[in-house]
C-alpha cells in the first residue's frame, strides 16, 4: 500500500497517524526540490559569470508549492485606525 505500509498496517493505522505520515513525506519530497533547486542555482552561477541574467537566488530559478508566500501590504487609513480604536481592536 501507499506510504510504504503493508497491508496489515494500512487497515491499523489511525487517521491521524496517516495524515502525520503523508505529510512528513510530502515535507521529504520538498526538500528534495529544494536541494535540487540549490544545485541547479550554484551551476548556473558558476556558468553565468558571461549570463546578463543569473539568478541572485535559487527561488528566482522556479517556484515551488512550498515556498512562503509573500503577504500583500494593505494599506489603511487614519479613519480606519480610528475605528480599529474605537472598537478596541488598537490602543
């Protein structure tokens, strides 16, 4: 079975224990990108030295599901923090 589980153990294990169990292996399978990303960013830096273009990073090379997302800056106005005040939200 998935995750490399017998049989056996695939009818025992719990549904948390097999959550925990996907998600460790999708956190390894991750890495593995990551590392191979790296890779693929020193040859291209050791290469680029004639490229215009190298990368300054490795997540400028390709993006992965993994990486952190950046947040969007929202910007608010005095009205907005007056009434953020107002309801005790800011002090």
């Amino acid at each position: 079975m998935g995750q490399g589980l017998s049989e056996k153990e695939a009818r025992l294990v719990t549904t948390k224990e097999y959550y925990l169990r996907v998600k460790a292996y999708i956190k390894g399978v991750n890495e593995k990108w990551e590392q191979t990303r790296y890779l693929a960013f020193t040859i291209t830096r050791m290469a680029g030295r004639t490229c215009t273009h190298a990368p300054k990073s490795p997540e400028d090379l390709f993006k992965l599901p993994s990486d952190k997302r950046n947040r969007e800056v929202i910007e608010i106005t005095e009205n907005e923090i007056e009434a953020l005040k107002n309801i005790g939200l800011l002090k």
